[in-house]
C-alpha cells in the first residue's frame, strides 16, 4: 500500500506559498480577536460570547501554525509535520478572502478597520484561490 504525498509542502516551500499562508493566519488572528464586534454577531448576544469562547481557544494554534511554517522554511525536512493544519490553513485562507470581499463591498467600519487598505490586499484574492487548491493536494 503506497503513501500519499503532501505537495501542498512544495507549494510552500517551493514556490513562496507561506506568504499567503502567514498573511491568512495573521489576519485570522486579528479576526478573532475582534470577531465580538462582527456585523454578524452584533445582534446575537448569546451566540456571540459561544463564538468567542472558541475563538479564544483556535488563537494557540494559529501561533503553533505560523512557528511550524518558519521551522519548516528553515529545515524543509519538517514540511510534513504540517499536513495536520490544513484545516487551520483552509479556515484562515477562506476567512481573508471573505473578510477583503467584504471591505470591497460593504460600508461597514469594522471592514474597513479590519483591512484598512482594500486595494492593497486584492491582489492576495488570486493567490488565496491559488493556496486553497495547492495545500489540499496529494498524489
């Protein structure tokens, strides 16, 4: 019975992935740290402090995340340790894509407090799709 290989690793490594991926989970950091004041949640006060609670509780592993990412760019050896954060990738990844198409188009000043520079980051939509079909791939 053959093993899958991870190439979403070579992506990272290889053709500069881990920018888009730190970016995301940076961002989605800086989401959950604020997710109490989302447009989504300002009207659902019990659900909200649930939401928060488990925000709290993914903020450690985001950290892991970033430190996994930096080990593996300095011994690409450790590149396989992060197949088991994909789904954190993949969360992170979708959430900042969501969130700058969301300051495109909406007024709300909790966007535009949350990406300050729309134009800056809608460059990062292309790479966000391109990371979403690469970290996810196996032969």
């Amino acid at each position: 019975m053959s093993q899958k290989i991870w190439l979403g690793r070579i992506y990272l490594k290889e053709e500069g992935g881990y920018e888009i991926i730190l970016r995301a989970l940076c961002h989605y950091k800086k989401r959950l740290r604020s997710i109490g004041r989302s447009p989504e949640l300002r009207d659902a006060a019990m659900f909200s402090q649930i939401v928060q609670q488990e925000a709290m509780k993914t903020g450690p592993a985001i950290d892991q995340a970033v430190g996994k990412i930096k080990n593996g760019l300095e011994n690409p050896d450790t590149l396989n340790e992060l197949q088991s954060d994909i789904p954190i990738f993949e969360k992170a990844l979708s959430c900042y894509q969501a969130d700058i198409q969301k300051a495109k188009n909406s007024s709300d000043k909790f966007y535009s407090e949350l990406i300050p520079d729309v134009r800056a980051v809608t460059a990062d939509l292309e790479k966000i799709k391109t990371a979403l079909s690469k970290i996810s791939e196996f032969t």
